[in-house]
C-alpha cells in the first residue's frame, strides 16, 4: 500500500511538473507572438524606408544619366546601392515570408506535445533574432547610403 502511494505521489508531482511546463511553454509563445506583431510593425517601417531610399536612388540615377556623368567613382557607388537595395528587398520578402509563417502558428500551439511546442519557440526565437539582425544591418546601409547620396548631390551639383 505505502509503494502504490508513493507510485501515485510521483506520478502526480509528474503530471503537475509537465502541466506547469505547458504552461510556462504557452507563456513563452504568447511572448514571441508579441514580438512577431512588433517586428512586423517594424518591418513595415523598414518597407517605407526603403521605398523612399529606392525613389532617392532613382532619381540620383536619372540626375547622373540626364548630366551625362562619367565619374566612375560616382557610377560605381550607384551600381552597388542597386545591388544593396535588391538585397534589402529579398531580405525584407524573406522577413515578410517568416512572419506569416509565425502568424499562422497562433491556433493549435497549445494542443502540441512538448517537443514541438519547444522546437516551433526555438525555431521562433532564432527567426526573431536573425530578422533583428538583418533590421540592424539594414538600417546601418541605409543610413550610409544617405550619406553617400548627399556626396553624390554635392558632386552632381558641382558639375552643373
């Protein structure tokens, strides 16, 4: 009798522990559903940049065409913001891409066993944090190219 209560002690100090895991793992997806929406947001803002950042390049393109400019310099620095500004927008489709693809993982999270309610949180987290990455990335050659565009405007008004 002492043996069959203490299997059924174990037994219920087992259920207990993995219904507190479920829930501290529903918890933590609840949180990167959270950060999925707030990255999404962010990386709209990141779409807006670029388009106004693509619009800039364009126009600088057509200034330099239209002036008939030959400074290789100045041409070659145009040719690698064609070739950042095509990367950003592969980056921000595969962004796009990963974030639908949390969105759709809302409904059923909690009716998964806990190797997958674990594996779909570390596949989350390691999407959120590369995406983080990538804004960051993003933002530092953006705020370059600025500056290289104001350069080029210098050089482009200079030769007027």
């Amino acid at each position: 009798m002492r043996n069959f209560i203490l299997i059924l002690s174990i037994m219920a100090i087992g259920l207990t522990s993995c219904g507190d895991e479920n829930k501290t793992l529903i918890e933590k997806h609840d949180q990167l559903l959270k950060e999925n929406d707030s990255l999404k947001a962010v990386s709209t803002n990141f779409q807006e940049m670029h388009q106004k950042m693509k619009n800039t390049h364009d126009q600088m393109q057509q200034q330099v065409e239209f002036q008939e400019i030959t400074d290789t310099d100045l041409l070659e620095k145009l040719a690698q913001h064609e070739v950042i500004l095509k990367r950003h927008e592969a980056i921000m489709t595969g962004h796009d891409a990963k974030i639908e693809a949390h969105e759709s993982l809302r409904d059923g999270f909690a009716k998964l066993n806990l190797k997958e309610m674990q594996a779909q949180i570390v596949e989350m987290q390691e999407g959120h944090d590369r995406m983080m990455e990538e804004h960051e990335t993003i933002r530092e050659e953006h705020e370059q190219m600025e500056k290289d565009h104001t350069m080029i405007l210098e050089q482009i008004i200079a030769k007027q």
